[in-house]
C-alpha cells in the first residue's frame, strides 16, 4: 500500500486563500500475493465436517489450529450462523458442432429469458453468430437432446446462445440436469467426477442458480449444524447466485479499479430478525463465505441492521470498507490476488490474513473450493 495526494479546490481563510491537500491511502493489487506450491491446491475434498480449521483472532493477531468439528466450541449462545443456500447447476454442456462434428462445449452463466442463455463457448473463435450446437448423452440421458444457435457475441467472449429441447425431457432444465457436467473451479485439474454432483453441493441448497459452489458451506454435514444449534446459536439462509466472476481475475494495477460482476442476492425476512435479534442481544453474526458476506452487506441498512430485499449484488469489498453487519467470517483460502482475498484482508487485515495465510502453506493446509477453511473472530 502506498499513499497518493489529492489536491482538492482552494479553501479560503480569514486572512488568505490556502489549498487543502488531503492524503488517500492507494490499494494495490500486488499487496496480495503469497507463494503456495501446486500440490496444495485441493483436487478432492475431505468427508463434510473433517476438514482443517484456523481460527485467527483479529484483535490478539494470533491463531490455532483445529478442525471443523470444533467450531461450535468458538461460538457463543446468542451468535447467528449465516451461510448461503444457492443450488449449483451442471453448467458446462459437452457436444458437438451442427453440421460439421467437431467438439464444442458451453457453459451456461445466466439465464436472459426462457430459452436464451449468456454463455461462454469452446471453441470461441469458430462459434460465431448463427453457429449451431447439439448436445447429447445417451449414457446420461438417453432420448434426451439439447439444440444450441449462437445469437450475438459479448464482451470478454461471452455469447448469447439460444437452447432447444427435444425428447424424454420435459423443459430446459431438466435436459441440463440430465446431461450436463458440473463446472469445477479451473484449477481442480481433472474431469468432473459423479460424486462431484453431490460433493461439489452444500448440504442446505435450495434454490438453483449458480455455476459456483459457496464453498466455505460445503464443510457443513446436518450433524454440525445441529451442534451449533445446540451450542445455542442460530443458524440461517441468505441466497446469493455465484457467477462465473468469481474467478474473474483482477487486471488493474490499483484495486480500486477494478469492479466485480453483480450477482443475484435476497435476504429474507426471517433472516434479517435472526440478525437484528443477535445483534440486539450481544450475538455476532457469523459469516460462511464471502458470497454470504456481499448478500449481507448489500442488504445492510446501518449498523447491524439488514433490510429483507432482492436485489444485484456489486459491491466490492477490499480494505478500507467498513463491515456494518458481518462479525465473524468462515472462508475457505483464496487466490493470490484475487476479489475474494481482498474480500478477507478488509476483514482481518492484510497484514495478519497474508501472515495466516503463511502459515497455513507451511503447515501443509490445503487451497481453494475442495480445501480447508479459516474462521476468523
């Protein structure tokens, strides 16, 4: 971080006219970035409830190790644990091109209308306007075919693609849930694998929407939710729908110039009187990911207040920002560089998020979506 002067109109005195010079703080990009080996990047994930914990306490600046499991023993009666219910759908199609043949893949980001879809296409430079696609899996979804046409090129490679249905299914969606193959992270560097479609799925999903799973929840069985009930917190939902742009990698020099991809979010109100009852009682609100992190401070209305609403989620969170709801964070570890890690430095603080961050590399912790987590308090 270095700091960058701003001169600002003149200020007239009494007895003179002075300029008033004011001293912003500038976030680079390059504050955070950490070295972390390849093989510690998770290509699997452990049984629910199993995997690593380090709880980082922000005003000792210290931390322990422990397990998921051990959680409940690091909340309090009174505490409200928020985590985000979006369901993953098999985003990436795999088929081929009309008439030629040739390998084609799709993956679908967001639904424009019934039948059109925002999307990223494989091979991008030969899938131009009116390009048509078939997509079938007899194995998977026999008597079952989708039909894909380009209908207009987007930004950053996007495509607007039109899908079609004919056979055994009966909509648009059950075709893609036959067929389709789950959109693991680009650096889980394998296939997706059947047991993907269950692992790569929070045990509370409810309503579809992303082509992300919020990773922090998939540490949760029911065995461990139903502990920190009987620790005596709460636990309840937020939706908020990952985007494809939670990968998105930040370009700019300056993190402020960067801008994140709005995400679908609602905050129901069943869970802003879970928050506003915590908080009026000496509870914290607890966090599981940072996707329930940007649902939260969206809807917030002041201090400790959430307002129920619906809405897109843009707000980028790096450090500087100021948390109005959010008390405790569940994460799992992030990119170097990337929206999430900031997300977390502006949480914890730079200085003592890279130092954890350190430590977990050395003490063998593993990365990313399939990883272990941290809770910081």
């Amino acid at each position: 971080m270095f700091w960058e002067k701003q001169l600002l109109l003149p200020r007239r005195t009494s007895s003179s006219l002075c300029l008033h010079v004011v001293e912003f703080p500038v976030v680079l990009v390059s504050d955070f970035e950490f070295d972390l080996p390849d093989d510690q990047i998770a290509q699997t994930a452990r049984p629910r409830g199993s995997s690593r914990l380090l709880i980082v306490n922000r005003s000792t600046g210290t931390w322990e190790e422990a397990s998921m499991r051990d959680l409940p023993a690091h909340l309090r009666a009174g505490d409200v644990v928020v985590a985000n219910n979006t369901r993953v759908f098999p985003a990436r199609l795999i088929g081929r091109r009309d008439p030629s043949g040739g390998r084609v893949e799709c993956l679908l980001l967001e639904r424009e209308s019934g039948t059109d879809w925002s999307a990223l296409v494989h091979p991008g430079q030969k899938l131009k306007v009116g390009a048509r696609m078939v997509f079938e899996d007899p194995a998977r979804a026999p008597g079952v075919r989708i039909d894909g046409e380009v209908l207009a090129s987007r930004f950053f490679g996007r495509r607007l693609v039109r899908l079609t249905v004919t056979g055994a299914a009966s909509s648009i969606d059950d075709a893609v849930d036959a067929m389709g193959h789950i959109p693991l992270p680009p650096y889980i560097a394998r296939p997706d694998e059947a047991a993907d479609r269950e692992r790569y799925q929070t045990v509370f999903a409810q309503d579809r929407g992303s082509v992300a799973a919020p990773t922090a929840g998939l540490h949760f069985d029911a065995a461990l939710i139903d502990a920190i009930r009987a620790r005596g917190a709460d636990w309840t939902t937020v939706t908020l729908h990952v985007g494809y742009g939670t990968f998105k990698p930040v370009r700019a020099e300056r993190v402020e110039d960067h801008a994140v991809d709005a995400e679908r979010f609602s905050v129901s109100a069943a869970t802003a009187g879970a928050i506003r009852t915590a908080h009026n009682t000496g509870g914290r609100v607890i966090a599981v990911g940072t996707t329930t992190t940007r649902a939260l401070e969206s809807a917030a209305s002041g201090p400790g207040a959430v307002t129920p609403s619906t809405g897109a989620a843009n707000l980028f969170i790096y450090p500087g920002y100021q948390f109005k709801v959010v008390d405790g964070l569940l994460t799992n570890f992030h990119l170097p560089r990337s929206s999430l890690l900031m997300l977390v430095c502006a949480f914890a603080g730079t200085e003592l998020t890279l130092a954890a961050y350190r430590h977990a590399v050395s003490a063998g912790f593993r990365f990313y979506s399939y990883g272990d987590a941290m809770l910081i308090v």
